[in-house]
DNA sequence: GTGGTCTAGACCACG
DNA sequence: GTGGTCTAGACCACG
C-alpha cells in the first residue's frame, strides 16, 4: 500500500492516511476483504509512531470502512459494492471542489472571476500531470 | 466591515480574518485610506478573543496590506494601485484553486475524471450564484 | 452444536463460547456424558483460531464443567445433579442482569427510571420472543 | 462534575467518561452551553492520563454531544433541547436493558426464566438503592 | 503476532 | 491556559 504522508501539512498525519485508504478502497485499488498492512508495518513503513497509524485506522473502522479482526488484523469492509465505492469516490473529490468554491465565495470572488480562474488552474494542472503520468 | 467566521473550520480564525480583509481590498469594498475597526470592536463584533483580531491585523501589517498608525487606528496601506491589488486577488483565489487540485493528487484521482468533476462542480456552483447574486 | 458468535461484541470470543456452552449444559441440552466437538471441529465451524477454543474448553474444564480425556475428546462432566445445574443457569442469568443494573446505576438513572425501563424493556421483549418462539 | 472510574472494568476508561458525561448531560446535571473541566482538570482530578480525557471529549465533540472552542475549552452543545435530551437518556438505558435481554437470548434463556429473574433482580436492587439514596 | 489501551511527556497553534 | 497532535514505550487480551 502506497501512502504518501506530507508532514508539513496543516492536515494532521492521521487524517491524511485515513483520507489516502478511503481514496484507495474508493478506487479500487483496496478490495472488499483485502487486508490492510497491520498497524505495526504501515508505521515502519511510513516512519511515523505506531500511535499515529492505529489512530487512523480506528477512526476507518468507526466510520465502517474497514473491520478489525481481533489478533487477525484488519481489512476492507465487505458491505461495499462497485457502486458505493464509485458514489465514495464522487463524494470525496466533490467536497474538495465544493469546498474551495464555497472559499472563494467566502472572501467575494465574482462567478467571472471564479469560472477564469478554475479554467486557467486546470489547464495547468492538467498540463503538469501530463508529464509526470507519463514517467 | 462585514467578517463572517466559521468556528468550525480547520482554518485559524485569525487567518479567516485575513483572507476576508485582503479580499475586501482586493474588491474594492476597502479602499486605501480606509480605516478598519478596531481590534477591540472587532473582537466584540465577532465575540472572539481580543488577541484573535491582534495576530490578523500584526500580520496584515507585515505584509504591508494595512498600516497601523499608534493612537489613531488601522488603515488600508495606501501603497496598493489597482494593478497591485488585482494580483493580490488573483493570487488568493488561485492559492484556493490549486490546493483542492493538489489535494485531489494526493489522493490519486486521474486528470479526466478531476476535470469532469471540476467542470461539473463549476456549472453546478454558477447556477447557484446567479440566482443569489440577484437577490 | 449451534454456537453463535458476534464478532463485533466487546466480550471476547472465547468468553461467548464459555457462556454458551454453560448455558446449552445448564438448558439440558447437553447432558452429562455428552461429547462436545472437536477443538479443531469447532474452530473450523465457526471460522475462528484454534487457540481461542481451546482457551474456551480449558477454561470450562478447570471449572468442573467439562472433562477432557486425552485421546478420547471432551464431554460434559458428570457430576452436575439437576439442582446444580438449575443453580448454574440461574446465576448466569442473575450475573447478566445484575451488570445491567450496576450500570444503570454508575449512570445515575434513578429508581424510578431504572423499574419503568425495565418493566417497559421487558415486556416489549416478551411480546417480541412470543412470535419468535412458535416458529 | 462528579465521574467514577472503575478501573477493573473491562469498559475502558475514556467511554466510561464518555458515558457518564452522557447521561449527566440527558439527565440536566450538565446543561446546555455549560463549561466541562478541562481536559487538564480532568485528568488531574481523576489521576489518569491527559490523553485519555482527551480521547473522551474528542469522541464526544464528534458525536456533536459538546463542542470544542479553539483556546476557550470545551461546552455542552446548545442543539439539545429538554426533548432531546430526554430521549437521549432514555436510549442509554434502554441499550443497556436490551443488551442483557439480548444476552440472555443468545445463551437460550425462556422467556418465563428471563420475566422471573427480571422481576427478581430488579426488586432487589430497589431494596439496595432505597438504603443507599437516603444516605 | 495483532490490535487496544494507557501513561508520560513533548511541542504546537490558538486565544 | 486550552485543546490537538505526535512520539516512545509499556502492558494487555486475544488469537
């Protein structure tokens, strides 16, 4: 499993693994029935506390998007067909758009200003994440 | 001066502050020479801590966008032209933009379905401001 | 034998297995003499590690509620009369009920709240195993 | 505010905080908008871990029962109304009715044994508790 | 070996 | 001073 922790983040290490398992589980690359890396490897892998790493996967357990197995360790809820992980997915990335929208109304952009500007950004970003698929 | 803070948000409030004051400049609804309310007005107005408001204006003030004259109050720093002010709106909102679009990296989604989603997401939040802008 | 197991109870696999064994010996519905499956059996039946059956059965034996004869397999002891074992149901009974009332009480529900749930709680249970109970 | 631990529960201690802040809030001994302890405060008073009130309240917080204000401390959230409030106490109890009802299910009890050892444990607890609460 | 809980203590942002 | 996060490390029940 391939989680990628910014540290300088404002986002606390904890929420980005659960927000990187939710993506993966919702992308499929995490399977119903497939088993996470127990707490102990993901925290040698990633260099972080142990702590750290079972805070976050309490909270995926909470939220019913993966089980725990007593002394088995734990794995991706069953419960969730293609099409709640497609709807999962779509959610995920419509709250990070909706959300930096709802900023930009916050501080008083015009819908003009907006709609430019998301035009401009994406062309960018598109043209930026060209190349570096390609690698 | 109209701030609206959300207390729920991972956003600092202090930095709520700013982002709204920079935005007021920026659109014109805070001209240079204007005086902004005090710290202990504000703080009262939005019933939050007197050194809430204190750390929003100290950094303003460093970052030259508003001036603070002992004894007299807080202005809008005269420094800023037009052109000035409109790349300072455009950075802002561009910051907001790129974030989200990093963020969505981050958790692995691939350019198409970002651009529909962002596309998607845009025509949906512009049908919804127009009908508000009206008002 | 029909053992059910929930996997997601705070009470520890192997104490659901105990308590429900007692309960089957205590009910009649194993008897003294009778053979219980297999450790290996059970295991396999309830998809659980072997270890935690044995821990079950060990626990029963030191108990006086089973005896293991090596070679041979496990049987319910033979010295339970009927008396002991109606006293055996009786004080699992009075054990679980008794919890609920300790903890009604650490709450700080009051007597009055504590007899009208019960009461209220009990006959809703009642008119619901009724039905059940014919099937 | 008066919390017991039991620290030999199997109950760990950060959801025996949670549960009694609970049933203080439904029971109106904590009210709307009123203060907690802090986590420090707490911790100190009941010589456990500051993190382990920390884990309490942040559970609480999102469960929307308190909220948290950033340097403030921590309230009881103003949405519960007397209505609320009393459903919320009395969905406590009955959890913990028909959890033992449920118990007493799973291990095969008669609905005539249950009724009878309800009838008998509830007496003699009211006898206990009559003593206890004159005190 | 696996997750769960707790302690002790640190540093931080925020207010 | 207040909560939030993280580390380090321990012990435990469970399997």
């Amino acid at each position: 499993m391939e989680i990628r922790i910014e540290s300088d983040s404002r986002i606390p290490i904890y929420a980005q693994i659960e927000d990187q398992v939710r993506a993966m589980i919702a992308a499929g690359q995490l399977r119903p029935g497939n088993q996470l890396p127990t707490i102990r490897q993901l925290a040698a892998e990633l260099r972080i506390n142990y702590n750290t790493v079972a805070h976050a996967y309490m909270e995926l357990d909470r939220a019913g998007v993966i089980t725990t197995q007593r002394g088995r360790g734990t794995f991706v809820a069953e419960l969730l067909d293609k099409a709640e992980m497609a709807q999962l997915r779509d959610r995920q990335l419509c709250g990070i758009l909706r959300a930096s929208l709802k900023e930009a109304n916050r501080l008083g952009y015009s819908t003009d200003e907006v709609a430019a500007a998301f035009h401009r950004e994406l062309s960018r970003w598109l043209r930026e994440n060209e190349t570096s698929e390609e690698e």
